[in-house]
C-alpha cells in the first residue's frame, strides 16, 4: 500500500486539475471582470470535479502563461484566496502547483493546508521558459522552514515543454532522483498539458521507481486510462475533464463522471447506494 491510500483515500488515485483563470499580474488577466469573476469560476470547476466523483484536486495558475520560475508574490496571494474562499465546500484532499516555482508552491500548501505539491523540484532543463534549473537542497530546506514538512512532493521527473540538458537516459535519471531526494512521488508527463504521456517512459520509469509512486502526469482520456493505470499508481487528470476535451474550456460534470466511472470499475470499487 503506498501513501495514496493513507492521503488520498485510495490506490490508483485520480488527481484532478482545477485550472484557475488568469491571475492579477499576469497578461491575460482581465481586471474589468476582476477577482471575483476569477473565484466564480475556479468555484464553479471545482463544484463540477468534485460532484464527478474525482479522488483528489489540484488547484493551478494554469492560465497565467507564460509562466515563471519566480513567481510573483501577486499570484501567490490571488491563489490563497481562491481556495480561501473555496474552503466551505472542499470535501476531498487537495494540493497545489505555482508554476512553476517550487517554493511559492510550497508557501501556498502551508498557508492553505494542502496535502502534496506538484513541480519541477530537480535537474537542469532547455525549455520554452529558458535554460530552467533548480536547487532541491534549498527547496527541501525551506519546506521545513514553512511548517510544511508533511506535504508530499510530487516530482515532475519528465517536464512538459522541456528537456534534461545533460545526456541521461531515464533510467539513470529516476535511480538517482530517487536515491538523493527521496520524492514522494513521480509524475511523468507528455510534451504539453493534454498530450498523452508515452506508455514506454511510464513502463520504464516505473520499472526503475522502486517503491515511490509513479503517476501518469498528462493526457489521460477514456481510452486509454485503464491501459495506463494498469502501469501507473495513479493519475493527473486535467484537460480531458473540459467540455469537449478542449484545454481553455471550464469543466464538463458529465466527462468527470464518465472517466470517473471507468477507473473506479478498474479499481473494483465497492458502488454505494
């Protein structure tokens, strides 16, 4: 049994994205319709996640591209008190990602009590972003400084729309990731939030993982869930939950509970009445 059952209530669990508007500061941001309009609606897709039947939601500043790997302080405040707000009706685990800055993740779990974190804690990378590095001694220190030390680290171990700049295979890559950091988890990605992650990276990831938990990252749909929580411990689900499977779209209720029905029939769930 792996923390997923302890945290989340449930092996093969299904981490929903709760993709949050634009954010004050960022470029999309539209202040004629103002904070207020950006809590309606991260309210209304989380109302729609959670009625679906989803294990557990992660909330993002998913729209404030292009993204940052300081992350303002701005987004930070506007992200705590969107789930501020939101507290009264969260009824299952969630977590948290600023992307991309894992410390400002981290501040926003402690602030909000979030279960786990999701972001690039380790490695060098190219990436659209630029040359993205990372300092996880730092990062893991301050995550004791900020009281957060229970909050569970979801390592993004093949980020989306970069590449490792040193010549390792992923193999070599997840042993030593594992073997210096100890993550809680490890999330493996497809090239773009949506796209499916590579059933072969999975497979070899997980093969290589030892006993940390591997979750399949992006591009989970009806057809192939099962084929992939058949290799993975659990799952992010994001855009597949969007009406008609389109990634600027707000949630579909009926799409949650379609996917929702299918893993849980997977994981022989008992069916209550």
């Amino acid at each position: 049994m792996t923390w997923l059952k302890d945290v989340i209530g449930t092996e093969k669990a299904i981490i929903a994205m709760c993709h949050l508007l634009p954010l004050p500061g960022d470029p999309s941001y539209d202040p004629a319709k103002g904070m207020d309009y950006a809590i309606e609606m991260a309210r209304k897709d989380f109302l729609a996640l959670q009625e679906g039947g989803v294990d557990a939601v992660m909330f993002s500043n998913e729209f404030s591209l292009p993204y940052l790997t300081d992350v303002k302080t701005e987004t930070v405040a506007a992200m705590a008190r969107i789930i501020g707000e939101l507290m009264p009706v969260i009824k299952i685990p969630f977590g948290v990602n600023v992307l991309w800055d894992a410390k400002k993740s981290l501040d926003l779990a402690a602030a909000t009590g979030a279960k786990f974190v999701r972001e690039i804690f380790t490695g060098v990378y190219a990436s659209d972003f630029g040359l993205w590095n990372t300092n996880v001694g730092e990062t893991i220190r301050h995550q004791h400084r900020v009281g957060a030390s229970n909050v569970k680290l979801l390592f993004n171990i093949v980020p989306e729309a970069a590449k490792y700049v040193a010549d390792r295979d992923i193999e070599s890559i997840v042993k030593s990731t594992v073997f210096n950091n100890r993550p809680d988890a490890l999330c493996v990605s497809g090239l773009t939030a949506g796209a499916e992650t590579n059933d072969e990276i999975l497979q070899r990831v997980k093969n290589n993982a030892g006993s940390t938990v591997v979750l399949a990252n992006t591009g989970i749909r009806l057809e192939n869930v099962e084929r992939q929580l058949s290799v993975a411990d659990g799952a992010v689900v994001g855009t597949t939950f969007k009406y008609d499977g389109v990634f600027e779209n707000h949630v579909d209720v009926q799409r949650v509970k379609a996917l929702m029905e299918k893993v849980k029939a997977f994981r022989g769930d008992k069916i209550t009445v």
